[in-house]
C-alpha cells in the first residue's frame, strides 16, 4: 500500500474515532442473572409496549425456549406476535418480511431471542421502521439510519456476537454474495437481558464458535489504533474471561457461573469493537460465511491464529499486554515470545474446541473476490495495527485452503 494511500486512510480513522467519542453512545439497560428473563414482561410495560413483536429462529421455538418467554408474557396480559423466519446470516428478504409482519400486526416494540442472527435482524427490522424510504443497501456503513428505531428488548441465547450492546447489524446480500454491517447508535438495544438459564442447551459447537467470536471481537478491539481506558478494561476482561470459561462450558454446558461469565465476555467484548471496531480477521471472514454460507464465530476462530502471525512485529507490545492481563503473570519474557506464546494458546484453544485449522469450502478460484470485498471491508475503516493490501488478503484466505496447504 503507498504512502499516500496509508496516510489518507489512517487519517479517515482518526476522524471516525474522534466521531465515536464525540457520540458517546450509551449502553443498553443491563438485567443479568439466572432468572433474569422473568424481567421482560415488566420492561416492556414500563416502556409503554402494548404488543411485542418477538424476532427468533424456528431452533429457539423448537428447544422450547420461546415457549418459556410466551409464558411470561401471557401470565402479564401482555400481547405478542413471533417472527420465527430467522436463518443464520440474514438475508435482506428475511428482514422485509419481518417488517410487513410488524406492520400488519401493528406491533410497538421488539424482542429479540437468539444468536447474532435474530438480534441484528430485529435491529434491521427497526432501522428499516424508521427509514421506510431507504432501502438496507443505502443505510450500509456510517451513521446512515439517523432516525429513532422502535423499542429493542435483546435476549442473547448464545454468548459471543455481542450484538446486544453493539450499534452494528449486519445483512447478507443474496445476489452479491456480500454481507455487510450497518452502523449507527440508533440500533443499540434498549435493553439486554442476560439469563445463563438460556445458554444451557447450546449445542457444543455453537458454545466454542460463538464464544471464539466474543474472543476475536476483544482481541480485534485490544490491537487496534484507538482506545478508551474502558474500551481496553472492558476488551482485556472478556479475553480473559473466553480463556477461563470457554473451555470450562464446552465440557459442562449447565455450569452457570461459566456460562455467566460468558455472556458478560460477549457483552464487554460488544462494548469495546462497537467503540474500538473490530479488524481484518473480521474483514475475510465475512465474505466466506456470504459466500459459503459458513458459521461466522468457525470462520474468525479460524482465521484470528493466522491474522495475527500475519501480524508479526506490529503486535507484539499490545499481545505482551492481552498475555500478561489474561494469563496473570509477570514473566521476563520479550514481549514477542509471549505473543507468540498467546498465538499457541489460541491455536490449542481452538484444538481443545474441535475447531480445525483450514477451511474445506474456500474454492481457488472465488479467492481474488473473496479478497477485495475483503480489502474494501478493511479499508479504509477500520484502524487495524497493519492495513492489508490484496495480496495480503490474498495470501491469508491462501492459507486458509487445505489444498495451498498441502503443496506447501
Ligand atoms: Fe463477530
């Protein structure tokens, strides 16, 4: 990347972060705790709601935990409709349906219950709610929607997008093979509601992907450019907290002070990339989960080893950093042997989580797409320690291809 071009985009970053301070959005009402759901009820009457609209996927309905939150809602006489049209990566005809749904029903608030997936769907149905003359693709980037978006209750049931406390949704475009996020500070949720009781029958894939999703949101936020002292607090606390209890959960789902401690991992992961943005690994991620229609938390927990080798010297003060906080020690090591120390930690992590190290899916040919959609994701955006070219986007999703692999 030449000069110019490095400074004009470092530049445009220092703008936006001075924006984001600037803003200063706040965060959504924080209930937390087992039982914490029974709450709901009461925060949408306090709010005025006189029929909630609940966004979902039709998995939630069938583990019965939609049943538990329509219990609720009946014993308070409160009226409900449910969106259960939800699939993972969203696609934009997924949210239009919602909103006539919405508007038919003549709905006044929204609750969302899910993953990443149900919760940026609701934001998305709200955005459009607010904007009913601009089409998803015309509100994509900055500070687009600009207009107040109904009541959001968000009820995480997996720990790792931090969707509830983040201002980004984010949309797959079926045509373009493209997924993209929307930013603004009125998609923040109103209120989020973290009940362990909800986590408790995740798959165990899905409790390591998600919860390796939460871990690459804190470390994306922790190396990049611009920081708030709660920013780092808030991302250091998460990344320790995946290293303490991801593993913890993964071998016994019921454990609540593990699955406690992994939503609030999420929650401040949220905190701090919805302020600090998240990075590269981010950037290829989502064109393959577009692409392939891949699990995003597999495909960062992939791709985050190999960034940050990709990373090199770039890192290693902050990495010494992340290693000394999440690992407790004082060491007299150089700061690069603890990087790389942390980097080994990842990849054992990912080991211990049944993750595997390349992705079958990546076809060769789809590469030089897949990497500038990348490259046009990451810059000029977000304000990562080392800005890629193509032919570093390139030579990662390379990596990522069992085959590439082979010959090496
Ligand atoms: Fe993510």
């Amino acid at each position: 990347m030449n000069l110019f071009k490095r400074f004009s985009f470092r530049f445009y970053q220092n703008i936006i972060a001075l924006t984001t301070r600037i803003l200063n959005f706040g965060e959504p009402m924080k209930i937390i705790g087992e039982g914490s759901i029974d709450r709901i009820a009461e925060v949408f009457v306090d709010n005025g709601i006189e029929k909630v609209f609940i966004v979902t996927d039709k998995g939630l309905e069938k583990a019965g935990i939609i049943d538990t939150v329509t219990t609720i809602l009946r014993k308070a006489d409160m009226p409900y409709v449910i969106y259960d049209q939800v699939r993972p990566n969203p696609t934009i005809d997924i949210i239009e349906q919602g909103v006539t749904l919405y508007e038919l029903e003549k709905a006044q608030g929204l609750l969302a219950v899910g993953g990443g997936s149900p919760i940026d769907t609701a934001k998305l149905i709200g955005a459009r709610l607010a904007r009913p003359d601009k089409p998803l693709h015309k509100m994509r980037g900055l500070l687009k929607v600009k207009r107040s978006t109904p009541f959001l209750l968000a009820m995480p049931t997996t720990a790792g997008t931090g969707s509830e406390t983040t201002v980004a949704a984010v949309v797959r475009d079926s045509d373009s093979h493209e997924k993209y996020a929307i930013n603004d500070p009125h998609l923040l949720p109103d209120v989020a509601v973290l009940d362990p009781l909800l986590t408790y029958a995740l798959p165990k894939n899905i409790t390591a992907t998600t919860g390796m999703d939460a871990l690459t949101h804190a470390i994306e936020a922790y190396l990049n450019k611009h920081h708030t002292k709660k920013t780092k607090q808030r991302a250091l606390h998460a990344i320790k907290c995946v290293f303490d209890y991801l593993p913890v959960v993964y071998d016994e789902p019921t454990n609540k002070k593990a699955r406690l401690n992994m939503l609030e991992a999420s929650y401040d992961a949220g905190y701090a990339f919805t302020r600090d943005f998240i990075g590269n690994v981010h950037a290829i991620s989502h064109q393959l989960s577009a692409t392939y229609d891949l699990p995003h938390g597999l495909m960062n927990a992939i791709i985050l080893p190999l960034v940050l080798d990709y990373y090199g010297s770039a890192i290693y003060k902050r990495m010494a950093e992340i290693y000394d906080y999440a690992f407790e020690t004082n060491e007299e090591r150089t700061n690069q042997e603890k990087c790389e120390d942390l980097i080994d930690r990842i990849r054992s992590l990912n080991h211990k989580l049944d993750i595997p190290e390349t992705i079958e899916a990546i076809r060769v040919v789809d590469i030089n797409r897949l990497a500038k959609q990348a490259y046009h994701e990451a810059n000029p955006l977000y304000p990562v320690p080392v800005m890629f070219d193509l032919i570093d986007f390139i030579t990662v999703y390379m990596r990522l291809d069992p085959t590439f692999r082979q010959k090496k």
